[in-house]
C-alpha cells in the first residue's frame, strides 16, 4: 500500500498510509476506536473508494478485473450482513464464486472445499442450519468460513474474534496460523485485543490520528509508552517464554 487516503463524506479517515506485508506474513492492524482499523481493510478489499495504491506481488490492485482480484484477496468483515433463512453451508459456498462461471452453478470440487472448511472451523454440525439461528460467535465462525473457502493467497480479517469466547478465539487463529504456514497465506487483521495481536502476528501496525503511529515486531510497537499513549491504558509488557511480548492491564 502506498500513501493511501480515505476521506468519508468530509472527514479524512486515513491520510498517506503505507506498509508492505511479505508473502506468508500476519500483519495485525492496531489502534483505538475510530482509528480507522476497518476503513483501511475496506480499502485495500477494494470495496471503498481511496487514494493511492494497492499492489498485490507488484501489480496494481486497478488493473485487475473483480473476480480477478477476488480470487487473490478475500475479505472476512465484522459485521456483514447475513440473510437469515441461507443456510450456514450456502453461505460459505458463496466464498466460491470467484470460480464459477457466468450463469453457471458450482461443482463437486466447490462443497467439497466448503465441507472442508467448515469441518476444521467445527461447523459442520450447523451445515444446515439458517443463518438467523446461530450465536453471535457461531455466525462470526461462519463470515470467516466464507472468507477461507475462498481460498485466495491473501486472507483480510477485521476483528475475526468478535463474539467468540476464549476457546473459539484460539481456534480459530490457530487455524488461520496454520493455514498462513502450510500454504504461504498472508494475513492481515485487525485486532482489539494487543495480547492476541502480539501473540499471533509477525509485524504489527498501529494506526493513529488519520497516519502510522508505529509500525515493526509486536515488541517495537507494544510498548508501555505507545499503549499509554494511544489507548490511555496503564499496562505492563513483559518478554513471554517464546519471546513475544505479553501486555497485562495494571491497576491504578
């Protein structure tokens, strides 16, 4: 991404952003509410208008054509909207349409990848349960299920923890680690929680006043200073057995 902009209606949300991710990298996107986390995820998904430019493997995003790009970059939101009567199998199929013809209908090849999906995020139980029937954490397995079937080399997750409890949480980004190391994927998210962030990804960005505030390894940038500084929270960072930084609130 290069001196990317955003400006909604006329407030300028994101003004000269840039970053790069390496190929099979987790880059988590941090900040405070309102920071603009989402907008820029929307950005670089494609679905809101912005400045500047998007390069997947060196080609600008413009020139590819929708289905084109959606086969490159899929993108998990935080709070789609789910039509209440689709079952959760027939939505997940969606992910699949990247790959199937005009006028055409999906393939043998196209549920087994979605039964696949859907078995290693434990939803196959709910396959055939309407949307408007499922938990708040059942649904947000659901819109990160779409996203993996999918099965585009770039994977963009705005808050994919949303609504899951403990267990959920660490399955799920198990999972999408897993994924990111087997098959090379590039992880983008955004992540309220700085313990998970720091836990997960390799780099990490924090976004702040419309800009980058800092940006590096999780223990460049989850620092006491920037976190009091940018969050208002007191918290103390020690160094974790495997070297990561671990964040814990303090008490007044």
């Amino acid at each position: 991404m290069r001196d990317l902009s955003v400006v909604r209606e006329t407030r300028t949300v994101l003004s000269g952003v840039g970053f790069e991710v390496r190929d099979g990298g987790w880059l988590a996107v941090i900040g405070a509410n309102g920071a603009g986390k989402s907008t820029l995820l929307k950005a670089l998904a494609g679905v809101l208008p912005h400045t500047g430019e998007v390069l997947l493997d060196g080609v600008p995003a413009r020139l590819l054509g929708r289905r084109e790009r959606a086969r490159l970059v899929a993108y998990a939101p935080q709070a789609p909207a789910l039509p209440a009567d689709m079952t959760v199998f027939g939505y997940a199929l969606l992910g699949r349409t990247p790959y199937i013809p005009y006028l055409g209908r999906e393939g043998r090849a196209d549920r087994e990848v979605t039964a696949s999906v859907l078995e290693r995020l434990d939803l196959s139980p709910l396959a055939s349960r309407p949307l408007g029937r499922l938990s708040g954490g059942e649904r947000q397995r659901v819109v990160l299920a779409r996203a993996l079937v999918q099965q585009a080399p770039v994977l963009l997750l705005d808050e994919p923890t949303t609504a899951l409890d403990l267990g959920h949480q660490q399955q799920v980004l198990e999972l999408v680690d897993r994924l990111r190391l087997a098959d090379g994927l590039t992880v983008v998210t955004t992540l309220h929680d700085l313990g998970l962030a720091g836990r997960y990804a390799d780099t990490m960005m924090l976004v702040a006043d419309g800009g980058v505030a800092a940006a590096g390894t999780p223990a460049e940038v989850l620092t006491e200073a920037l976190i009091r500084e940018h969050f208002d929270a007191r918290v103390r960072v020690a160094t974790g057995a495997d070297g990561r930084p671990e964040v814990r609130l303090e008490r007044p």
